[in-house]
C-alpha cells in the first residue's frame, strides 16, 4: 500500500486530529490503561507542537514511538470491552423476545396503553452504547459495527419514550446473535487499520518539515481619537 503523502500543514493537523480521536477512543475502551493514557499525552504533545506554525523538536520527534504499538498491544485491551458488548446485546436480544404487550384500555377514548421499560435494561444500555460508539471510530468501514449501532439507536428510542416496540421491530433487532468470533474478528480487522494510521502518522511527524521562522508585521501605532469636528 502506497505511504501516506501530505500536500498542507492543514491536511497534516485534520490527520492529527483523526489520530487523536484513534487514541482518545483506545483510552476509553480500555478502561484509560496506563498504556494509553501514556500515548494520549503523547499525541496531545504532538498536537502542540504541530500548530500555529510549530514545528517539532528534534527530542520531540525521537519522543513519537507511535510506530512501536502492535495487535499485541491492543488487543488484551480491548478484547473485555468486546466481550461485554456481545453479553449485553444478548441481554436485550432475549429482552425483547420476552416482552408483553400491553393491554390497551377499555372504552371509547383510545388511550394508549401504559408500558415501562425494565431499568436493568436502562441501567446496561449506556455502557453498551459508550462501547459501540467507540469501537465505530476504530472500525469506521465496519459493517457490523454499524449494523449494531442502528440498532442501538432504535432501541434507545423505545426505552427514553417508554415505547413497546411491534413484533415486527423486535424481530429487526439481530444484533443479540452477534457471537465472541465475530466480535474477535471484526476487532482485529479495526486494530489493523487503526495501526496503519497512527504508524502512518508517526513517519510524518518524525519527518515533519522545519517551518521558516513567522514573518513579524511592523504596525505603527494608531494616533489619538479625535471626535467629529476636533482639529
């Protein structure tokens, strides 16, 4: 695959900023390991010395040892996280197939019947949503991740409007058969390419190119307000 090649200082900050976002998200999903928390401060200090017509130290640059993370790294990780996810999506999968739709209420008015979601339920969708999310920035091409995004969302809709979702929506949820494999496999491929890019952006800071010095603006200085009709 052909190097990375950058024609501006702005397309090198937007790669920057990508990167960032790559290692924010390996922070959160694991937990904020040492690890990662460690590489975090690491990008950030390349993010500042980058702008506003910085250019890196030579310390600076020997410093960038983003090209040193490997899957072996990453990996153990992330590999809780993916777990869990699965586990909770089996939890509102078979949720939702025991669900009970209510019984609407009698007479003329049409009321809609009442219905409350589980709050166990409640309790272990943000975690799985804050998961997902991630795991969407490391796989952005990622199909599944996608798929079980979508799905999230939809079932994010039923519990905040305490909705009873028809057998034909339940039935549109799959993302409860999602299996440790595929997870496992899906994470690999995303590991992969998040490597490619934080590899690629190393060899760019390390060969960031030394900027010519700021030209200086000599402005002089504005003399004293005179109002309407002062000499």
């Amino acid at each position: 695959m052909p190097q990375r090649v950058m024609k501006s200082i702005h397309e090198f900050n937007e790669f920057l900023s990508a990167n960032l976002t790559i290692v924010r998200n390996l922070r959160y999903l694991s937990g904020h390991h040492p690890y990662f928390v460690r590489y975090d401060e690491l990008m950030s200090e390349c993010w500042s010395s980058t702008i506003n017509g910085r250019c890196p130290t030579p310390e600076q640059r020997r410093a960038a040892t983003f090209d040193q993370i490997t899957p072996r790294d990453v990996k153990p990780l992330l590999e809780g996280p993916g777990r869990d996810l699965v586990a909770r999506l089996q939890m509102f999968q078979e949720y939702l197939g025991t669900i009970v739709e209510p019984v609407p209420p009698q007479g003329g008015w049409g009321l809609t019947p009442s219905f409350q979601h589980s709050e166990v339920i409640r309790e272990q969708f943000k975690p799985a949503m804050d998961a997902i999310k991630g795991f969407r920035v490391l796989g952005l091409e990622d199909e599944l991740f996608a798929t079980v995004y979508d799905q999230l969302i939809a079932l994010a809709k039923w519990l905040r409007e305490d909705v009873c979702p028809s057998p034909g929506e339940r039935a549109q949820f799959t993302a409860g058969g999602v299996t440790p494999a595929q997870m496992d496999a899906h994470l690999d491929a995303a590991i992969a390419c998040c490597l490619e890019s934080l590899h690629d952006f190393n060899r760019l800071y390390v060969n960031f190119p030394v900027l010519p010095p700021m030209p200086k603006i000599h402005l002089e200085p504005i003399g004293p307000f005179r109002g309407r009709g002062e000499q």
